[in-house]
C-alpha cells in the first residue's frame, strides 16, 4: 500500500508531504482544481514519461517519492527531474533503471486513468483478462518465450539462407580459383628458382663455352698449370733453407696450387652440370608463364601471395561448409521451438476454455448488482489456426443489458455507462486474482448518476475493505462512502499564481464537500441535509 507521497515543484505543486492509511481513500474538488495532478504525478513515480513542462519552477529539481509497503517490507521509490530534462529514478535510495522501477511498481499499483474503459473493447486487454482469471501467466510467460525463440530462430535461418543464395554465385568462381591454384600445385620460392633456372637454360651454350675456354688457359700448350706450380714448389723447397724468405715463397706457391686446383675442379664439375635443353628451356619457360599469368590474374606480385589466396579461398568454402550446417542446425532448431509452441498453445487454449463461463457467470453476477439486472455477460474463446504473441486465442466479450439472446461484442451493444460499471467488476475481480495492494481509480464513475453511482460506490467501498483503494471522482453516492476524503483546491497567492493543496476533510467538512457536490457553489439546507443522510447512511 501506498503509505506517504512526498511531491516537489511539481506542475502547481510547490510542495506537498501527505501520508494515506489503508482502505478507501476518496478524493474530491472543483472541476480544475487540480485532481489529476496528484494523479500525474504518482504516474510519473510509477515510470510514466515525461520532460521539463512539469517543473514548477524552471530552474528547480522536481522530486516526487512514495514510501510503499510491499511484501511486509518498506519499500521507497523515487525520480528526480532536473531543469536539464534529465530524469534519474530511485529504489530504497539506490539508482535504479527506469525499466526495473516500472517492473516493480507494476505489481504495487495499478492506475485506472479517465476513459480506460475503453480498453474493454480492446481484444488484448479482453485476453490479459481471462488469463488473469485463468492464472495462466507462468504458462503464458514460457509461451511468450519460445514465441520470440521461434521469430528469432526463423528470421536467422531466413537471413542465413538469403546470405548463402547471394554468395552461392559467388562461391562456385570461388571454387573454380582453388581449382585452379591447386592444379597449379604452386611451392614457395619456385619461381625464383625457376627464374634463375631460365637464365641459366637461356644461355647454356655461351656458359659451357666460357667455362671450357677458361680451363683451357688453364692448360697452355698443352701443359696444366697445376703440374707446372708443382714442379716450381718442388724445385724451390730443395734451396729454400739455405735463402731467408724463400721458404714463405714457397708456401704461398703452394697455396695458389692449391686453391688453382679447387677452382678448375669445380669448373670442372659446373661444366658438367651445364644442360645445354631447348626441351627443358620450353618447360621452364611455360611454368613461368603459368605462374606469372596467376599473379596477374590475381593481382599480387609473388608465389608466396597466391599460396594466401589458396588458402584464404579454402576458408571462404569450408565458412561455405559451416553455413550449410549452421542451416541444418537452424532448422532443426525451428522444428523444435514449432512443436514447443504449438503444445503450450494447446495447453493455454485448454486452461483458458475451461475457465471462460466461470469468468462470464462471476462478470455478470457483479455487473447485475450494479443496476444492469438483465444484463447477458459471456466470454468466448476461439482457437484459430495463426500464432499470436498471447497464443492461437481470440477473445471476445459478449454482452447484452437487456437480456436478449443476441448476444453483441461488447464494443458494440454496451454504453459509455455500462462500460465504466463493468469496468469496475473486472477491476474488483482482478485485484482479487492479482493481489494487487493499491488501486487507483481515476473518476471511473464516468458516465454514471444516482442509484448506479451508489452501486459502484458500495463495490469500490467493499474492496476498499480488502486493499487500498484511491477513488478520484464527482459524484457525491460514491465520495460518501466511508473511508478517508481528501479535497483538492487550488488558490491563488498575491501574484495571482496558482498552488494546489490537498486537506484530510474533518467530519463537517465532509459534510459541506458533499453538499457543494449535491448543490454545486450555492448551498443549500436541502444540500447540507441529504448530504448528512448519505454520509449516515455509509457508516
């Protein structure tokens, strides 16, 4: 329940600290006095939007709080609007999200504002209804979930399959580029190799010619210069103990031996090795041609470059691979969400269906108290062949006030009148079903005069019994009805600008608030005294 409501700098509230005791709480005043902006703000506690057109004064924070009892505990919600726009919201003096103060506060309060009647034409609002009687919300809760699963699952396998017919063109070039690089059976640094190779089988002729001269002059007139250094060693190593400096001579004679026969030994051996091919040439040459023909092709400037293009390519079709599985994959995951919601469907319609006449015989049980004594009120449930966020489910209310078997959706056979006061029987009954602590009743009595307005009076007095009931309203049957009355006013400073204060009305007071409503601004005796019968009446 709501125990205290604390509002600061709010549109014509300057300051206001009021506390509220349990059961029905009435409250009255002149049309314009302000007795929805008590209302608007409690709105905005519970998460309602709003901007900086509800600050009192521009530059000032306005701050509205409410102290509630909840679960045997006190529990403090509080938003702050600075003159900025911003908006910060309060749980037990802790920052809080604007969507987990809502999430609470839905369960403490629940506000009928002026014209909600009309929601009862609506067929949503016709189904939160009967699953609240039903007490189907964990099962509709598990159904809500694999619904969304189920979108979610079909709009991933609808994109993933849309992905793959865009890339499955793409993919088959694909597939013919591998190809075509893994036929080449590319090596890394082959085409230098085979560059130096072409050179080499290029001019062949001229190096086996360059090599055999050169060893030729290694061998002048026949004789080898290998013999003639080593007869010169021979002959110098006989005397070289005898001459300083000879002996060193002859040593590095030795060593041009030496190193003269290392390189005629391998000019030898590189002669040999010279092929002098035009086959082997055409060979090299047309594996260039093939390599350099990929290179273009491909745009990159090495081997080593189309070796990453393979393998990049071999990665874009195994994704190709994984895309197909993710397919499979999604698509069984759809089947099984599909199966899912169809069984929860079936149960909701199930448990709904057995609660439909129930739910029609206690409406119209409550809706005839009000004065509608021939009234027909019927739920009937259809279970169509398309899935809904709520099911497979429509909803329809069915009325008739005269006790005509033809029986209309209610949008179409119930007035403006007749809709507040069933309203009202499917608010007294909700707050039954959903244990809601705290009613809020925004002139509900919309529509409503007399006897009728008694009647609803004495229904919204019976749960002011069992909860907190707040009942807004300008009709003196119900502003009777025992409980605490408040009284909204508005006045005026010397600066001719407006405050509105709200007052606990003392017994007399109750009296003349009740009067003013019976006889408007004059009143009269007559007034005063009907007043006086009717408030006798409700203790």
């Amino acid at each position: 329940m709501l125990k205290r409501l604390v509002i600061q700098n709010y549109a014509l509230i300057e300051n206001l600290d009021i506390e509220f005791p349990q059961g029905l709480v009435i409250i009255t005043g002149e049309t314009g006095a302000g007795k929805s902006v008590m209302l608007g703000a409690l709105s905005l506690l519970l998460g309602s939007k709003t901007d900086t057109s509800v600050l009192k004064e521009s530059t000032k924070n306005c701050v509205v709080e409410g102290e509630f009892e909840y679960g045997g505990e006190e529990l403090i919600l509080r938003r702050v609007i600075t003159p900025s726009g911003r908006t910060r919201n309060f749980i037990n003096d802790e920052p809080a999200t604007l969507a987990a103060l809502t999430g609470i506060s839905s369960k403490i309060v629940d506000i009928h504002a002026q014209h909600q009647h009309l929601l009862l034409t609506d067929g949503n609002y016709q189904m939160k209804v009967l699953d609240y009687f039903a007490g189907t919300g964990e099962l509709l809760k598990e159904y809500s979930r694999v619904y969304t699963d189920l979108n979610d699952a079909e709009a991933s396998l609808a994109s993933l399959k849309g992905e793959i017919a865009r890339k499955e063109g793409e993919m088959e070039y694909k597939a013919f580029q591998l190809g075509k690089l893994q036929e080449a059976k590319l090596k890394e640094g082959e085409l230098e190799e085979l560059e130096i190779q072409q050179k080499q089988l290029a001019n062949s002729e001229d190096i086996k010619a360059s090599i055999s001269g050169a060893l030729a002059h290694l061998q002048p007139m026949g004789v080898p210069l290998l013999q003639n250094f080593k007869d010169a060693v021979h002959l110098l190593q006989k005397c070289s103990n005898f001459v300083a400096g000879l002996e060193e001579l002859t040593q590095r004679l030795e060593s041009c031996r030496l190193e003269c026969k290392d390189i005629q030994e391998e000019l030898e051996s590189m002669e040999d090795k010279i092929v002098v091919s035009p086959q082997l040439l055409e060979q090299v040459e047309e594996r260039l041609s093939e390599l350099y023909s990929l290179m273009r092709k491909h745009s990159v400037s090495s081997v080593g470059e189309l070796l990453e293009l393979k393998e990049r390519l071999q990665r874009e079709l195994n994704g190709a691979d994984e895309d197909s599985q993710q397919v499979i994959e999604l698509e069984r995951q759809v089947a099984t969400l599909k199966e899912k919601r169809e069984s929860l469907a079936c149960q909701l319609h199930l448990d709904r269906e057995s609660k439909v006449k129930e739910l029609g015989a206690v409406l119209q049980e409550r809706i005839r108290g009000l004065q509608m004594q021939h009234a027909i009120f019927e739920v009937k449930i259809e279970e169509s062949d398309k899935y809904a966020p709520t099911g497979k489910d429509n909803v329809t209310f069915l009325f008739s006030a005269n006790g005509d078997k033809k029986m209309n959706p209610l949008q179409k056979a119930a007035s403006g009148g007749e809709l507040s006061r069933i309203m009202l029987c499917l608010k007294s009954l909700m707050a039954e079903y959903t244990g809601m602590p705290t009613m809020i009743f925004d002139e509900i009595d919309t529509g409503v005069s007399g006897s009728i307005a008694d009647k609803m009076g004495e229904m919204i007095g019976k749960m002011g019994e069992r909860m907190q009931i707040f009942a807004i309203t300008h009709l003196p049957q119900i502003a009777s009805k025992k409980g605490t009355h408040l009284l909204v006013q508005k006045e005026f400073n010397e600066q001719e600008n407006a405050a509105v204060h709200i007052k606990v009305l003392e017994p007399q007071e109750r009296v003349m608030e009740v009067a003013r409503m019976l006889s408007g601004s004059s009143l009269t005796e007559a007034a005063l005294e009907n007043a006086r019968v009717l408030l006798n009446e409700t203790k």
